[in-house]
C-alpha cells in the first residue's frame, strides 16, 4: 500500500539544503573545483560528524563502528527483526559533484524523518547508513565501508599494504581518524532484512528516454588493474628511436589497444585507462617507467573474464615486443549482481501507481548495493542525471527529480518496515 507521501516541493528544498550542506565539507576551498572528500581525511570525518548529529536532529540514534561507517537507527516496535537499511557512501571521487553518494544518504534521512513524523515507530527497525567508503579514490581498495559491513574485508586486518600517494596505508589512516580500534563495533552485519540504495544514475539513459525511475536490475560486474611497464629512461635526443625501450610508447599502444578491443566486442562492454603516471616525466627523457590503471565492466561474467584474459595477454605481447617488463596486478574483481527481484516489482508497482515514468535498466556503474545479495534482498533506484554527467562538478540533478526517488524510497521503507507482511 502506498502511504501518505511528503508533498514534493518540501521534499526539493530538504534534500537540496542537506545536499549543499554536506557538499561544504570538502578538501577544497574552491567550490567551482568540486568536492573533494577521501576516505579517513579532515574532511570525510567533518562530513561524518555533520550526518552524525543531523541523524539524532532528526530523532535516530547515530552510532559508528569500527570501519567508520554511520549509522542512524529509528527503533523498531519489535526489537528482534532485522534490520530495513537505506543509505550510500559519503567519499568522493577527487573534483566531484555533491550528488554522487550522499544523495541517498540524505534522501534516506528525509524519508525516515517524514516517516516517523507521520507514523511512529516501525514494526522493523530501520538505520540510515553513510558508508566509509565506496569509490577507491585514496587507496586502491573500493567498497571499503559496504565490502566491511557484508563481510568482503576485515578492518582487524586488512588495509596495512594498501597506501595512498602519501605512502600513508589504509590502517594508518583509519587509526589516525579514531576508527580501527579492537572496542569499537565490528563492521560486518548479519541482522539485515532488506538493503534499498537511491542513487543518481551517472548516465545520460533516463534523462534521454525521458524517465523519472530508473530501477536497477543488474549491476555490471568489474575488474581493475594496476598496470607497470618498464623500460630504460635515457636521452631523448642522442638515443635512436630503433634502441628505445620507451614505457610511454608501450603504455600508448596498450591503451589504443584496449579500446579498439573494447569497440569490438561491443555494448555493454566497456574498457577504460583512467589514470596513468610516467616516470622520470620530464620533457628531454624517454619515459623508463609507466604506471597506469585498467577498469573494465560487463554484466555478463563469462564475457567480463574472457575480455580481460585477451586484454591482458595483449599488454603481455606489447610489452614482450617492445622488451619492456610488466607487472599486473589485479585489486578489484566484482561479479555482475542481480538486485532482488521481488524488491524490483515492488518499485515497478510504486512508480505505476505513483505515475511516475520509468525504466528497468542495467547499472554500468558499481554501487554499494551490490555487495548485500548475499547478507539480504537488495534493491536499486536511479534518478536522472543531468547531462549524464558524473565525477565532475557539473554533476546535477533537477530538486524535483531528487524529490521524486525520495518519494519512491519513501514507499517502499514503508511497506519493508511497517507494514505487517514485507516483501
């Protein structure tokens, strides 16, 4: 049953306050630059203590655990059920929009707060998360805050060999912001009934089509590689081109190799050089090192691992032809995931009844959602993004758009939560 709904342009102004809010905790002091928000920096603890306290403003209990990630819980009438979680992760990516992540964060706290506002208490507790951290943007680990709480990683120890570009590791970093501690609450969770993540889409799809919804069905499964090639750095100008073991040169054939790989096997496959470091990086040196990285994303595992063992025995054959030596090394591997499909027709049924135009879509970008199928049902709820812009901060979506995905999660909270029988 859909319930009793917030009107929609009080929900606009809400969720863009808090968005502007939470955006003004940034590394940054140029707003135009973006924000700038990495995992365990002055900044991500700022933006937790914000969300903490804006959590118990709104009556629900904030707490952390050991990971850092936040929780704000609205106690349900039966102390046993498990638990209805909503929420995002608060990190950014380097230069971001101040959509990506906290809008479902925020957009978890307006419906739980409208809610307890106008019913009560639920029947089912029901917590708002921000998690530590999704976007792999200061260590090279993503799903730090979810892949803890679904037991992907340990916090008790994982993270030592895993450093940023300030040599300062994962571990050091989580003790220095007061989290990692042995008193602290574990991380992982195993007393959740159902997970439901609203999120921008990050795509130009929705906005194309003209659709209001998008409600994921499969998230892309990934894989990312940490690719180094080294040569030998010598004089640019007394150094023939035939005697050259130039890394830079090899590192630019793997990367327009890739994507004409990628351009062949076609949608929704899809192949990206994102980042990349030349060493000595000077302007008369021949490149004698390279470091780059290798994301690549398919919803079809047997695809996904047939594209990546081609692609890497082709950086493998450049590197042998060019006498260059190589290493890769693999740090995330994600399965495609199928989000639950009774929370998926209950969507559909909302945004019918709602009259809210949508479409059922694949996700080719990672969520946090992904992570919870095996722990409980787990859905995903997209809204459009203006342009398809994402990790930038032209990053936009219209409040009234923003209002109608909040209005989407507040039904369905409702029905996970308070209605006797959930789905």
């Amino acid at each position: 049953m859909i319930p009793n709904l917030p009107e929609p342009n009080e929900t606009a102004h809400e969720l863009t306050r808090l968005l502007d809010e939470l955006a003004a905790y940034s590394d940054g002091t140029n707003p135009e630059e973006g924000v700038t928000r990495l995992l365990y920096s002055p900044s991500w603890l700022e933006a937790q203590r914000y969300l903490s306290s804006t959590m118990q403003a709104a009556g629900l209990a904030p707490r952390f655990d050991a990971a850092g990630n936040l929780y704000g819980r609205l106690a349900g009438r039966d102390p046993d059920a498990p638990v209805v979680l909503t929420g995002s992760h608060v990190d950014t990516v380097r230069n971001a929009g101040k959509y990506d992540g906290a809008y479902g964060i925020v957009a978890g706290l307006v419906a739980v707060s409208y809610l307890k506002k106008k019913y009560g208490d639920p029947i089912r507790p029901i917590e708002v998360v921000s998690f530590a951290e999704e976007e792999g943007s200061r260590f090279p680990i993503a799903y730090w805050g979810s892949g803890n709480a679904a037991g992907l990683y340990d916090w008790r120890q994982d993270g030592t060999e895993l450093k940023d570009e300030d040599g300062i590791s994962l571990r050091e970093a989580m003790l220095a912001s007061g989290f990692g501690g042995r008193e602290q609450e574990d991380a992982r969770r195993s007393d959740l009934a159902a997970f439901v993540e609203l999120h921008i889409e990050q795509g130009m799809v929705l906005e194309r089509m003209e659709k209001r919804i998008g409600i994921v069905e499969t998230i892309v499964g990934q894989r990312r590689y940490a690719i180094s090639l080294e040569g030998a750095a010598n004089h640019a100008g007394t150094t023939p081109m035939t005697m050259r073991q130039d890394a830079l040169a090899g590192a630019a054939e793997v990367i327009f190799r890739l994507e004409a790989l990628a351009a062949q096997w076609g949608e929704p496959l899809v192949a990206t050089v994102g980042k990349i470091e030349a060493s000595p990086n000077t302007p008369n040196v021949i490149a004698g090192g390279v470091a780059f990285t290798v994301d690549v994303r398919h919803s079809d595992e047997w695809k996904l691992n047939a594209f990546c063992d081609l692609a890497l025995s082709e950086i493998e054959r450049i590197a042998l032809r060019r006498r260059l030596r190589h290493r890769i090394t693999p740090w995330l591997a994600t399965k495609p995931v199928p989000m639950s499909h009774a929370l998926t027709r209950s969507t559909e049924r909302i945004c019918q009844e709602l009259v809210l135009p949508y479409r059922k879509m694949v996700s080719g970008a990672g969520h946090d959602a992904q992570l919870f199928p095996t722990l409980c049902p787990a859905a995903m709820i997209f809204v459009p993004s203006k342009a398809g812009i994402s990790h930038s901060p032209s990053e936009y979506t219209e409040p009234g758009l923003l209002a109608d995905g909040a209005r989407v999660l507040t039904a369905m909270l409702y029905e996970l939560a308070y209605e006797e029988k959930s789905t």
